[in-house]
C-alpha cells in the first residue's frame, strides 16, 4: 500500500484512513461539521500525492502538452506543475 508524504501528518490530526487505487489516503477526520469547521476558521489543506503524474522532456513538451490538457501550460518553468484535466481533441474530458 503506497502512503503521502504526509500521511505521518494525516494520521497525527486523526484522520480515519480509507484506500484509493492502491493509496492510503485521508477519508475523513471524523465529524463533518468539526471539520469543516476547522477549514473555514483556519486552513485546510487537500493531499493529492496520490494523482497521477507525468514528466515530459523535449524542445516541443510545452506545446505538446498544451493541446492535450484543460490548462495553460506555456509558462510553466521546469520543475513547476498545474492541475489540469486531460482532453480529447474534440475537447472532452477524458480524466483528471
């Protein structure tokens, strides 16, 4: 079973862990209200360590990459990324 980096953390604060595609990952903190809550009153953050992720190398990745996904991609600087969602030709979604 693959963890999150933060896991440790997830686990810390008493998150209930649940499975998704082979991660574990964070499936609630208990409470909903208490929850949700504690987002609107501080901070929240969402871990997605568990999406997939994809390296493109070449002169033309940005502008290969731009005509499949959902976001603009042009002035992503090496290293950076962004969500998008991966698009047919037509422009429908395939997945995100």
């Amino acid at each position: 079973m693959k963890q999150s980096p933060l896991s440790t953390v997830h686990c810390r604060l008493g998150a209930v862990l649940a499975t998704l595609d082979g991660w574990e990952i964070p499936g609630h903190y208990g409470d909903s209200t208490t929850e949700h809550g504690a987002v609107r009153g501080g901070a929240g953050l969402c871990d997605r360590s568990f999406l997939g992720k994809i390296r493109l190398v070449g002169k033309d990745r940005q502008e290969f990459l731009h005509s499949l996904v959902s976001n603009n991609v042009k002035n992503l600087k090496a290293g950076e990324g962004t969500y998008a969602t991966l698009l047919t030709p037509k422009g429908k979604m395939i997945g995100d």
